[in-house]
C-alpha cells in the first residue's frame, strides 16, 4: 500500500495557528483594556460629582474627603493600568479633573521612544459646584411659568 497523504496540512496549520492565536489574543487583551478605561472613567466622573457638592474652599480637604469616601481605581479593581494619573483642579465655580492611564504590556517595552503611547487612554470631566439657593430658584421659576 501506498501512502497518498502529503504534508501540505501540517505547513498549512503551522502558518495560520499563529495568526490565530495572535488574534484571539489580542481580543481578551482589547477587553482588559476597555475594561481598565471605563473603570477610571467612571472613578473620574464619580469623584468630580462628589467634589462639585461639597462646600469646603480648600482643593486639598476636598480631594482627601472624596478618597476616603472611596475611588474604584485604588481599590485594585484596574487588571492591566500600572498608573492611573489623576490632575484635580477646583476654582470658586467649577470642579474638574483629568485622568490618563496607560496600559503595561509587551509592546511598551519594546518600543524605546517615549512619545509614544501605545495603548494609553485620557479623559477629562468638569462640572459646576452645586449651589442649592440656585436650585431652588430656577424650581420656582419653573413653577411660575408652569402655572402651578
């Protein structure tokens, strides 16, 4: 008996496995990643709300009663950020912050220019400081144009 088979199969699998296995790959890694963003994302916007309610004038006593409510991102939640970089900044009517991460992988290392951000996320959140007494007049004049 003669053998008919060739080995063309085995080459065949030997040049897209990789392919595969690069693709499946960097699908869960683009989930951690997205994961990762949203996570600071949601501490960023939760810690300026918080510190648009608060009457304190003083930037500091603000941000460590809003650390000692809780932020997410300093609860280990984030897989991949090695360093979350926050920049709180406050004035007499606004709150407002940036937040910018930066994902540690394989890639990082390789690539030797710094400028060059190859999976890194930034956003920015600001808000007007809550003022009850204008709450409630824009309530009342809601009210006087409603009719009730």
């Amino acid at each position: 008996m003669k053998s008919t088979l060739h080995g063309y199969m085995t080459v065949e699998a030997a040049l897209i496995m990789p392919i595969v296995w690069f693709a499946v790959f960097f699908l869960i890694f683009a989930g951690f990643f997205q994961y990762d963003r949203c996570v600071a994302q949601q501490d960023c916007r939760v810690m300026v709300m918080r510190a648009s309610d608060m009457r304190e004038e003083d930037e500091a006593t603000v941000l460590r009663k809003i650390v000692q409510k809780g932020e997410l991102a300093d609860r280990k939640k984030l897989l991949f950020s090695g360093a979350v970089q926050k920049d709180f900044r406050m004035s007499k009517n606004n709150v407002g912050m940036r937040i910018e991460g930066k994902i540690n992988t394989v890639l990082n290392r390789l690539i030797k220019e710094t400028d060059l951000k190859v999976f890194a996320y930034a956003s920015e959140y600001e808000t007007e400081k809550y003022d009850p007494v204008r709450f409630i007049r824009i309530c009342r004049r809601i009210e006087k144009y409603a009719g009730s």
